[in-house]
C-alpha cells in the first residue's frame, strides 16, 4: 500500500469517528431537551 493510501484510510475513519460522535452529541441533546420539557 502506498503512503497516500494509507493517508486517506487514516483520514477517513477519522471523518466517520467524527461524524459518529456528532451524532452521539445530537441525540444526548435531544434527550436532554425531552428531560428539561417534562420538568
């Protein structure tokens, strides 16, 4: 494999990492917005 191969697999398991963490973020704060309503 080549160097920039490599560079890219790199990049993009970080742009997946990345994005599946904005969606954990998105849905605590849906969650938490449901929590605060029903108070």
């Amino acid at each position: 494999m080549k160097k920039g191969e490599k560079m890219q697999k790199d990049k993009n398991r970080t742009v997946k990492i990345r994005f599946k963490l904005t969606k954990m973020q998105e849905t605590i704060d849906e969650m938490s917005k449901v929590v605060y309503n029903s108070n």
